[in-house]
C-alpha cells in the first residue's frame, strides 16, 4: 500500500462531509437521512471490524459486543444520569475501550481459529449477562423509556435533520481516524503481522501487544458505532450484542472488500439497501441475502472494491 | 498467480448495476406515486417459529382493508396496508416503523409486534410525533401503565399482562379452594414474559388462595424442542397442580410430550395461552386444562362473534387467534375515531382515541374502551377447561372487569404508576 499524505485524506473527508450535509438542504428526504444514520453506525463498526480481520488477519466473531456494550453504555449513562450527551457518549466509548482491552488481554495471545472461537464465547457471555440483569439492561425487551436527548450547543437530537448531521460527522471522524491508525506506521506493523507475523517477531515487534492495541482500538471504534446506533433506535437492545450482528459486520467486510479501507463502508451501505428493499417485497430475506453473498462469492471472488481495484488498477481504492 | 480471466465490469454489467441501484433508490417515491390512497403501516414477526401469529395479524388486517373499503374508506380515501416483517427484532421494529413513515408514507401505524418491539416502536412514534399508532400485540403493562413509557399518539389494543393475571387468579384461586388444590408448580418461558408475568399471577392467586405454596418450578428456553427434562421434573415433584405460561407452537410441543408421560392425569393444569392453532396442533388435547379464553367463537357466544370467527375460518382456512381480534378492534378505533376527529392529524385524532367507546363482538358486553391511560377494558376475558373436539372449551366464566380494574389500580400504585 502507498503511504497517503493525512492532508489528502483529511480533504477527502472534509468534502465528503460537506456534499452529505449538503443535501437536506436541496432535498430533504427522511428516508435518505434515516439510511445515512442506520450507515454512520454500521460503517464504524464494519470498519473498526475490518482493522482486526483486513489489516491484522484477526477474525474476531464477537465484535459485535461492544457494539452492544457502545449502545447499552450511552444509553443508560443519558438514562441515569444528568451528563450531557457528549460526556456520555464520550464516557460511553471510554467504558467500551476498557471492556475491549480486558477481553483482548484474554483473546489475543490465541492463534486464529482459538481466537475467533474464544471471542465468539466471550460475545455469548456478554449478551447472557445482558439478558439476566434484567434490573439493569431490562433483559430481552430491551432498554425501555428512550433516551433523553439534551440538546448540545443548540442542537436537539430528537430532531431527525440535526440527528442526521452529528451522525454524519461523528462517522466521517471515526473513519478519518482509522484511516490514520491504518496508514500510520502502526498500522503497517499490522498488516505485516497478518502477512507473516514470524518475521514480524524476529524483528523486535511484541506480538501480542501490537494485537491488543489493534483489537482494544477496534472495540472503541465499535462502541462508538453502537452510540449512534442507540441514537437512532432511542434504547439499547440485546439483539445489538448478539452473535448475528457480529455476522452482519463480517458480511459487510466480505461483500465490500477487506483489502480496501473504504470496502467495510460500501459493504455496510449494501448490507443496509439490500434489507430495505428486500423486506419491502418478502419475508424471505435471509434466503435473498444468502444468494446476493454466494454470487458475490462465486462471481466476483473478492469484495466489490476489492474487484473494482483489480479492474481498474491505480482508480479505485 | 496466474489471472486466466481478466476480471472487469462488462457493459451490460454496469447497466445491470446501475438499474439495480436506481430501483432500489426509486422504490420509496414510487410507493408514494397514488396520493389519494391512504396507506397504513403494520409491522410483525412474520418469518421464524412466531410467524404463525404474525401472519394471523395479517390476515385480520386483509379482512379489515376490504370491509372498511367496501364502506367507502377512511375521510373518503381507500386504504391500502404495507405489511413489513420484523422478524422480531427491536432494532428492526424501530427502523421499520420510521421508513414506513417517513419514505413509504404510511399515514397510521398498526404495531403488530410483541412485546420488546413494541417498546422499541414506542420511541420511534414518540420521537416522530406527528402518527398515530396502535399497538395490537405487546400484553406487557408498563408499555402504556407506565406514564414514562406512554407516548402521546400511540396506544393499545389488546390484552394487558395485569388484566389476565387478576382475572386468571381469581379463577384459578376459587378453583383450588374448591378442589383443595393447594401444592402447585410453574413451567414458564425463561424470558421476561414468562419470568413477570408468572411471579405477577403467584402474587395475586396467594392474595385470593394464601394456603398455595409453589413445589418447583421449571424455566425452557423459548423454541425448547425437548421437554423430557422438564416433564420430568415436575412429575418428580408431585404438585396437584401446573401453572404455565409457555405458548404458541411450545404449548403445543409440551402438551404431546406431556401426554406421552401421562402428566394430565397426575395433576391439574392450568394456562392461560390456549388458543385455536395451540388445540389444533395437539394431536390429543386433554379434556379439564384450566385455560384462559384468547379466543373463541363460542366465547362472548354472541351472533356477531361467531360470524366473524366463520368468516376468518371460510377466507383463511384455519381459525382466528387472539392477535387477530386484537388487529380488528384496532381498525374499529380508526374508524370510529377517525370519524369523530375527521382528520388523520395526530393531536386531533389521538384526543378522538382517548376514551373512545366503540361496540365490537370482542367485547365483555359488546363494547370496548379506550382508557384514558391509552390501553382497553372491557374486552372478553373468560377461563373454562378445554374438551377435545368443538366448541374446544366449556364452562367458561366471564371475568368480573370491575375487580380487575380495582386491583389493577392498586397494582398501578405498588409500582408508583399513579
């Protein structure tokens, strides 16, 4: 991969953000906006998934629990107490970002299958507990109430547009971020990892700390997705922290493109179409989903970016 | 490596792609090309092992859709239902009922969900503010008792958790003291339905009947589909009766399981989820179970009752359940609701709901009430003991709504509701 100037990106981002924010005001259409903040979620959490599977040869099957985690943390911090959104939010990926670096100080000292197999067992531990304290969690009906949403600097997230707009910029922040960690030198210590982490060792690298430090990041990442995923759904569900969740997360990795930073992002955006128009025609979406993956399986072999970047080398990244 | 296939995108391809791209977009605005008919949203577990009584939701709805448009529609516009599969997920109910809303232009909601979408629901028609919806499903109390959790336009159509546990035991009290039936045992779902509302009837049949005490109790897993253990268990312990909350297609498993270990004649059972596809799926329904009335065409055994239970039976080919009736009283408060506001504005036609009384077969005295709590009273509840061929239940007694509604408000105080 070459090295990118963090300007370029930083640019790249700063547009992206404009042309999005850009939109309500020609168009507003709460359709597009409400798809754009079911996006910003699961484009952080696929994304900070494809750090530990694209970049580190980590396939962590139990990602999804601190998305969980992200989404109950924030919403019973707004619930219980008077810490305006931000603190919590912020108090929210923090609490995510211990959780993720007690579970990866069990996990990654494992080797692949036992890694993915022990975060799978750890995923199905959390959600139990989730279930069982029901005092707390309110078991498997969920968070319930909602969460208050107290404005920040004149922004009311209750209001879908000004919901839309700090979605909106929290994901293109997140990514911007992994971005940065990826194309750090870091995060070229990663990918060497997931190449042939034996010379990786010889050359002085800890393994295991290296693999930490990616799997803690990727599990704030992830809880910071499960932030606004609380924002959208205004509660916090068990379903959020459960095993198939982590698998939309993997899906959305495969069918956009490990080896691609923005892959996990286009991934997740057809994840997302495909459920919206799928479930408006039939009931048989897994059937309709589990094709649309074995075609892009069979027929592209790769993710969509993945693919489009072999068949346009030097384009599309 | 060697590529033997130069791999790239072909014309066709690409306008495969792009077509497929723009219908998916298009899809919302097409949906909304006929302004004049009036779209209603229903979302429920339409796929998985509950679908059966999400697709009995539908199937209600369907015979609502024509008849209220054989009479000429809502405000003079045809209605017309965009039914959406949750597959029972929160997060799924909660995105549904905002697209339905906001790109499919549905102008009411029918929540068919249960209990933890419903919730989920809850917040989204909250957060929207400007559509009224009506819960047919969710029998969780807290979802309109609690004021916290109530939402200024939605309500509820449908049996209450606090409702059926007053009147059950009451029931179920009377019946033990008769037949000194005081050692008795629970099997409930092992989730928040089966764990609330079963310590919900303990605590009111040991108010009515103090001398019950609780043997064992059991706790499958939702979709268990081996009830050996369990069976067993509550055998071993020798209670004179059984209490049990598990429902739809579990009921049904652990009663032919239970037949085969000859639980019924050990002791007495007694549940309150014995509905038309339950009966239907037990190969042998023990006559003398002690259950509730979901629903029944014999139960109100009034004309109108019956004559919708046949014309369900007649369109459908299978019996009506309980989330049937409760989807057509829905579309009944609508209609008698909207015709009293004269409008689909949400302030307006939410003040038309609250305390609206309308006449339907499902109710105790051919009338049910929209509280002002937004949730219904009066509607048919009665326990009597299954036989094995029709009418399937016999003996039944109408409960007595104004005990419910007594200790229901004392019940209401104990969790600081009011």
């Amino acid at each position: 991969m070459k090295a990118h100037p963090a300007w370029r990106d930083a640019v790249i981002a700063a547009i992206a953000v404009i042309v999005v924010l850009a939109i309500p005001l020609f168009h507003r259409s709460p359709a597009f906006e409400d798809f754009v903040i079911r996006l910003s979620a699961m484009a952080l959490f696929a994304t900070s998934l494809n750090l530990l599977v694209g970049n580190t040869g980590m396939v962590s099957f139990g990602h999804g629990m601190f998305y969980g985690l992200g989404a109950y943390a924030f919403a019973l911090t707004m619930q219980m107490t008077d810490l305006s959104l931000p603190v919590a939010a912020v108090l929210a990926v923090l609490f995510t970002t211990f959780a993720a670096l007690c579970v990866g100080a069990i996990c990654v000292r494992l080797s692949t299958d036992y890694f993915a197999f022990i975060t799978l067992a750890v995923q199905m531990l959390f959600f139990s507990i989730i279930i069982s304290w029901q005092s707390l969690t309110g078991g498997d009906q969920g968070l319930r109430g909602g969460i208050p949403r107290r404005e920040i600097f004149g922004f009311e997230l209750a209001s879908q547009l000004h919901l839309y707009q700090f979605c909106t910029v929290v994901a293109v922040l997140g990514l911007l971020a992994l971005r940065h960690i990826t194309t750090s030198p870091f995060g070229q210590t990663l990918r060497m990892i997931r190449d042939n982490e034996n010379r990786v060792s010889f050359l002085g690298v800890v393994l295991w700390q290296a693999r930490l430090r990616a799997f803690t990041i990727a599990g704030a990442f992830a809880g910071l997705g499960g932030v606004l995923a609380a924002l959208f759904v205004s509660g916090a569900y068990p379903e959020l922290a459960d095993w198939p969740n982590s698998g939309q997360a993997i899906f959305a990795v495969m069918l956009g493109g490990i080896n691609s930073f923005l892959g996990p992002v286009l991934g997740a955006m057809i994840l997302l179409a495909l459920n919206d128009v799928v479930t408006r025609f039939t009931e048989y979406y897994g059937l309709v989903l589990g094709i649309v993956i074995l075609a892009f399986a069979v027929g592209l072999r790769r993710g969509v970016l993945d693919f489009l970047r072999l068949a346009w080398p030097g384009r599309a990244r | 490596m060697t590529t033997t296939r130069k791999p790239g995108l072909s014309r066709r391809s690409t306008l495969a792609l792009m077509g497929a791209g723009a219908a998916t977009f298009a899809a919302p605005w097409v949906a909304r090309a006929d302004a004049n008919i009036l779209r209603i949203g229903m979302q429920s577990i339409l796929s998985g092992p509950i679908a059966l009584l999400g697709n009995s939701s539908r199937n209600a709805l369907m015979m609502e859709q024509d008849r209220i448009n054989a009479a000429g529609g809502f405000l003079g516009r045809q209605i017309e239902f965009l039914f959406r599969d949750s597959k029972g997920q929160p997060q799924e109910s909660a995105r549904i009922a905002r697209e339905l809303v906001n790109s499919s232009g549905c102008e009411l909601l029918v929540d068919s969900e249960a209990s933890s979408g419903a919730f989920a629901v809850q917040e989204v028609i909250r957060d929207l503010g400007n559509v009224v919806c009506i819960h047919t499903n969710s029998e969780t109390s807290a979802l309109t008792a609690d004021p916290k959790i109530r939402a200024p336009t939605a309500f509820r159509v449908a049996r209450q958790g606090v409702h059926d546990a007053v009147a059950g035991s009451i029931y179920l009290a009377d019946f033990s003291k008769a037949r000194k039936l005081n050692k008795w045992a629970t099997c409930s779902p092992d989730y928040a339905y089966g764990r609330d509302t079963t310590a919900q009837y303990l605590q009111f049949l040991k108010q009515f009947n103090p001398d019950i005490e609780v043997v064992t109790d059991a706790w499958p897993k939702l979709g268990q589909p081996d009830f050996t253990e369990v069976i067993t268990k509550l055998i071993q312990a020798k209670p004179q009766a059984l209490f049990t909350l598990l429902y739809a297609g579990d009921l049904s498993a652990f009663v032919n399981q239970a037949n085969v270990y000859a639980l019924f004649s050990q002791m007495t059972v007694a549940t309150p989820n014995v509905d038309y596809p339950v009966m239907a799926a037990i190969k042998n329904l023990p006559a003398g179970i002690q259950s509730a009335t979901r629903y029944l065409e014999t139960f109100p055994d009034t004309p109108a009752n019956k004559e919708w239970g046949e014309a369900y039976h007649k369109r459908w080919n299978e019996r009506p359940t309980t989330w049937s009736w409760q989807c057509t009283v829905a579309m009944q408060f609508y209609e008698a609701g909207i015709k009293k506001a004269n409008t689909l504005e949400a302030k307006a036609l939410s003040a038309a709901l609250t305390g609206l009384k309308i006449n339907t077969p499902f109710g105790a005295d051919g009338t049910i009430t929209m509280r002002d709590d937004h949730t219904t009273i009066n509607y048919a509840i009665g326990w009597g003991q299954t036989t094995p061929k029709e009418p399937f239940m016999v003996d039944i007694k109408p409960a007595d709504w104004g005990k419910i509604i007594e200790l229901e408000t004392e019940w209401k105080k104990q969790q600081k509701y009011i």
